[in-house]
C-alpha cells in the first residue's frame, strides 16, 4: 500500500531513505490522478522491500509541492539517496513505471 507523504514526514520518510521512492503528487478530483491509483497499489506490492511508493496531495501539502515546482498532476518523481534522479508528468501505463522503478534501483 503506498504511504501518505505530507510537508512534515518527507524529509525523514522520502530523503532520508535508505532505498528509492516514488512521490506521485497527486490532487482530489484529478481523473489521471485516481487512474494512477490502482498501478501504485500494485508496484508498492511488487516492490514492497526495495522502493518505497507513496503520494503526497498536493492541496494538502503546499509546501513539498512548491518546493518540487508541481505545477502538473499526477507528476511522479523518482528519488534516490535524497536527490530527485527522474521526473514523470501525466499518468502511465504500469510497464513504463515499472521501468523507471528498475532503473533506479
């Protein structure tokens, strides 16, 4: 299942990890954003012990959104070691995902 990120817990649970995550900024009434939905609950499943997937509502969470500059959702951005290493804009299909998540294992 993928975890809530919001403006207090992403430092300790997205840049100091110690294995890659998957930020989806999403929004309530957002269509690409709750077809997403679906596809993250399976990779975190997939993944479940070498990435962490979680979501951050960018209504809910100024501050993470701005300092990201989301100005599209779903955006997904790909961290590891702290450092954002891939950015993905509008939804995808799974395979695509899961070739982003590969490659920054």
């Amino acid at each position: 299942m993928a975890i809530e990120f919001t403006d207090e817990n992403f430092e300790s649970e997205v840049i100091s990890s110690d294995v890659p995550v998957l930020v989806d900024f999403w929004g309530e009434g957002c269509g690409p954003c709750v077809a997403m939905t679906p596809v993250l609950e399976e990779l975190a499943t997939e993944y479940k012990d070498t990435i962490k997937i979680g979501k951050v509502d960018v209504y809910a969470n100024p501050n993470i959104s701005s300092k990201y500059a989301i100005r599209s959702i779903p955006s997904f951005l790909f961290f590891k070691n702290g450092e954002v290493q891939e950015t993905v804009i509008g939804a995808r299909p799974k395979d695509f995902m899961k070739e982003k998540l590969d490659a920054v294992l």
